[in-house]
C-alpha cells in the first residue's frame, strides 16, 4: 500500500468553524500535516469537494486505497456507491461524527455497501484509523 487518497465531501471544507462541538475545531489543512508524518512510507494525497459529480471524477483517480467522508452524500447518493463499486481500488468510509448518535436520517448510508469498511466517531482521527485499516488488512 502506497498511495492513498483522502477525499472530503460538502461542507468539510468548513470543519474548525463548522459546528466545532461536533466535528471539533481543526481544519483539515491543519490536520493532514500530522496525519502524513505517522505513514512516512505512504503517500497521501487529498481531495475535497462541495460538489458531488467532482467526488465522482476523484473516485475514479488511480490509488492503492481511497478514504471518503461523502458527508451529507453518505445519506443519499446512489451515484456514489455505483461509482464506488466500479472502482477496483478499496475505500473507507469515515465520518468524524458518530453519525448513529445524531438524526434518524443520518443513520442510514447509501454507500456502506461498497465500501471495504467503515469508521466514524472518533474525530479526525477517524483518517488515521481508516489508513492503518488499509495496511493492516490487504
Ligand atoms: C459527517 C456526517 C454527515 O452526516 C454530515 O452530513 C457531514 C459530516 C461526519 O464526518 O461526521 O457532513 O460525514
């Protein structure tokens, strides 16, 4: 496993402002820095997106793994998890938030189904955890 995909969905581009009780109070941009200094072997590029036709062009990009958050798109876009399962690369859900916590209608995701495996509730580490899944579990 070398290179590995993050990609943010809508709306992650605002986590630190964002409802910090929540999804904490760190961007993103301040996070990855850290994050790429525990997989000093991997290569991790990231992605974010509001738009979700833009999520699906970046799916299709070439990687040993790809690590979503789709955020709101998790709960509703079947054109994500068809993509998802054309690709032939590995993908994690993540989500920052125990999402089974909050609102009945975040308790369903249309693309766990596809995905390799899933991980929410654990704040931005969330990211971390997803990546040693990926080299621990080929
Ligand atoms: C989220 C959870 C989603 O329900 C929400 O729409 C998001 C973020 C998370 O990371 O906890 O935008 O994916």
């Amino acid at each position: 496993m070398r290179k590995i995909q993050i990609i943010n969905g809508p709306n992650l581009n605002l986590l630190g402002v964002r409802e910090p009780g929540i999804y904490g109070k760190s961007s993103f941009e301040s996070y990855l820095p850290g994050l790429r200094e525990l997989f000093p072997d991997v290569e991790i590029d990231y992605y974010q997106s509001n738009v979700e036709g833009i999520l699906r062009e970046c799916l299709r990009r070439s990687y040993d793994g790809i690590v979503l958050n789709a955020g709101a798109y998790t709960h509703t876009s079947i054109a994500l998890l068809d993509c998802i399962r054309s690709l032939r690369c590995p993908v994690v859900e993540v989500h920052i938030s125990n999402v089974h916590q909050r609102e009945e209608f975040r308790h369903h995701s249309m693309i766990s189904s596809g995905c390799k495996g899933v991980i929410c509730g654990f704040g931005l580490q969330g990211y971390e955890l997803a990546i040693r899944g990926f080299l621990h579990h080929d």
